[in-house]
C-alpha cells in the first residue's frame, strides 16, 4: 500500500469546515488490491499448467494432451457473450458452467476484478428472486431490532432566532435526516430495505462488527492512521449520536431501496434530503485488508490506513450491513457520471476508532438515486463500466 495517499480530481468545489475535510482515503470496492491475473481463466496448452475444471473435462473426453491444440484453437476465439466482441481480453471471465466468456464491464451487475475461482454466469446460476418483506409491523420492527416505534417523530417547537445576522451565515455542520411524519411511509422504507438485505443473504446490523476470525476491535485505533483522522466537532457528535438513535428507534432516513434488473439493488430519496445531512454509517464487518486480497465482494470499503500495510483495514459487508452497502457508485470517466454524485464519504475519529459516514455534499431531491466516488482513494475500481 502506498504511502502517498492521492484521491481523484473533484468534479466540483465542496467547501468543508475542517472539522469535516473530503476524505479522499474512503474506497469501497477492492481497494488496495491488485488485479488477479491479466489474462481470463482458460485451459493451457500442454506444459504450460491446468485449469483444473477443464483439466478434469478433457481428462474425461479421453486425454488432455491430444486435444490440447483443439482446446487452444477454441478460446483462441473467443467472444463476449453479452456484446460479441473479442477484444479487452485481460477483462474476459470463463463461465466454470458452460465455457462461454463474459466480459466483466458487460456483466450486471459487473464484476470488479476477474474472479480466482469458480464462477458461474447469469443462465448457470440461479440467482435469488427478490422476494418483498412482509409489510407487517411487528416483523419489522423485530427484523431491525426497533427499540420503540412511535410512527412518526415527535414535533418539537423551535424558539425563533433573535434576528443576528452573523447567524445568517450558511453554517457547514452535520445534519440530522428528517424522517416521515408518515409512519406507513416508515414502514415501507424500512421493508425495501429488510427485502434487499434478506434477498443478498445478509443480517442488518447498526455497527460494526469484530467476529472471530476477522480484526480485532483494538485494531480499530484511528490514532494509527497516516496523516491523522478527522475530529468530530461536538454540534457534528451530537449530531451523528442523535442519527444512530433515530435509526434504532425506527425513526430512519427517508430512504428506498429498489431492485434495478441491471443494476441489482439500489437506493433512492424518499424525500428531499439537505446538503450536509448524515445518510448513513458504512456497517459490517471489520478485517485486515491483508484478510481480503482474494475476496471477491465488490462492496469493501477502506477504514484505516496506516504506515503499516499490514494493519491496514476495510468494511466487509458481505455479513452483515445496512443500508449503505446498496448505494450506487458514479462512472468517475464521464462528465455525466461526476454530475450524479451527491454523496461523499468522510471518515471520522470517534471514541478513538474509525467510522465512516456517507454525507450529502448537495441538496438531493425526492426520486434522485444515490451515489457517491468509489474511486475518492485510488482509480483501481472499474467505475468506467457503470451506468
């Protein structure tokens, strides 16, 4: 892992406080990791190593070795399934089913890297239907472990300013969400959610977590990172701390989760969401990058960096996660694709260990789906490919 930490050009000029500085340290995806192999999974000629699936299929057929060039003449051609074409062929994946190729940008949801093991297309593979969670308040509000449920926040009267001008000033704090006064329209945010996490396989969890096997807590020093880590304010601690119990008590952001045939699951505004507002804490499991170098998630997201690479963490939320492992990342090659980005990720010291927050850098309006750079920290994800 370098030490020179160097983020991409912004698209735009976001001005922080410095108490919260864009943090261009934040990188879901395989951060930090290199790509397996330049060349897709194919058999090889004689002497030059095995696949070991189509080892075993030509050991089957009657022997490798006299259909070596046979074998090598038909992947000497190969195409994409998706788009026909024969090019990008480091980029190229072998179906372990039926040993058509698959470039990873033309599969949806695409592939991060070429996988190191078995992989199955989309027709060999029996993806999960999306079956919706009941909208049965009772089983949702056991599915998130909901500590109360009023329905609807309580409406607190506000003293009026006294008319100071120097509070006029756009103050750069973070914001609280304003939750539905509508508590049907809470429940149904709430099971879009339980429906994609249920469908993905994955437990709800509001923190993050240090199974067995995985980084310990202690290794969460935030003191470690290269550079020093961001110190909340106390106005943006109040604020984060009154974030995470309104999510627990059921009160949570006006988001929705939906299901894109291309995309997978996705997240959109419920309702208008203000610049600077606290959409949600990056959640799951915490491990050593060192851990992760093989893994194929494409939702790891960098939490610590340190001078030493090998206590360096990340986010899985392969697990266990919330709602922000299903937001969408931007096509960081385009002008369109920077125009869409309407969150940033900022790390923050809290209590001594590191989290990440995902945060309005603008005014988001009801319907617009979210996203945010997945490349903040280093171009290694290949954001090229996305819508």
């Amino acid at each position: 892992m370098p030490a020179n930490l160097r983020g991409n050009k912004r698209e735009r000029d976001v001005v922080f406080p410095a108490n919260v500085q864009e943090d261009q340290n934040c990188r879901p995806g395989q951060k930090g990791r290199e790509r397996r192999g330049s060349n897709p999974r194919r058999p090889s000629v004689a002497g030059e190593g095995r696949d070991d699936t189509l080892t075993v299929r030509d050991h089957n057929a009657g022997g490798a070795c006299e259909k070596s060039e046979d074998v090598a003449d038909k992947y000497a051609e190969l195409r994409c399934k998706s788009c026909g074409s024969g090019d990008s062929e480091a980029e190229m994946v072998l179906c372990d089913g039926c040993d058509l190729g698959f470039h990873t940008f033309c599969l949806r949801p695409i592939l991060a890297a070429v996988p190191a093991e078995e992989w199955f297309c989309p027709s060999c593979t029996k993806s999960p239907a999306v079956k919706e969670f009941p909208k049965i308040q009772t089983k949702i509000i056991d599915f998130f472990r909901i500590e109360k449920f009023s329905g609807a926040p309580e409406s607190k009267k506000r003293r009026r300013n006294s008319g100071n001008l120097t509070l006029s000033k756009r103050s750069r704090k973070l914001a609280v969400h304003n939750p539905s006064k509508d508590p049907d329209r809470l429940l149904e945010q709430m099971r879009s959610l339980a429906t994609a996490l249920t469908t993905s396989n994955i437990l709800y969890s509001d923190e993050l977590t240090y199974p067995p096997g995985c980084a310990p807590r202690e290794s969460n020093d935030a003191s470690l990172e290269i550079g020093g880590m961001q110190e909340m304010s106390k106005d943006d601690r109040a604020a984060y701390e009154l974030s995470k119990r309104m999510w627990r008590e059921g009160q949570v952001a006006p988001l929705i989760v939906k299901h894109d045939p291309g995309q997978g699951f996705v997240v959109e505004a419920d309702s208008a969401i203000k610049d600077m507002t606290i959409v949600a804490e990056y959640i799951g499991d915490v491990d050593y990058m060192k851990n992760r170098v093989n893994d194929d998630g494409n939702g790891i997201m960098g939490l610590l960096f340190t001078n030493n690479p090998s206590s360096e963490l990340v986010i899985c939320p392969d697990k266990r996660a919330n709602i922000a492992r299903f937001v969408s990342g931007i096509n960081n090659h385009t002008r369109e694709g920077k125009k869409k980005q309407n969150l940033r990720c900022i790390r923050f010291n809290v209590d001594g260990e590191a989290r990440a927050l995902l945060i309005a850098i603008r005014d988001i309006a009801k319907g617009e789906r979210l996203y945010y750079d997945y490349n903040a920290y280093k171009s290694d994800y290949p954001t090229q490919c996305f819508l």
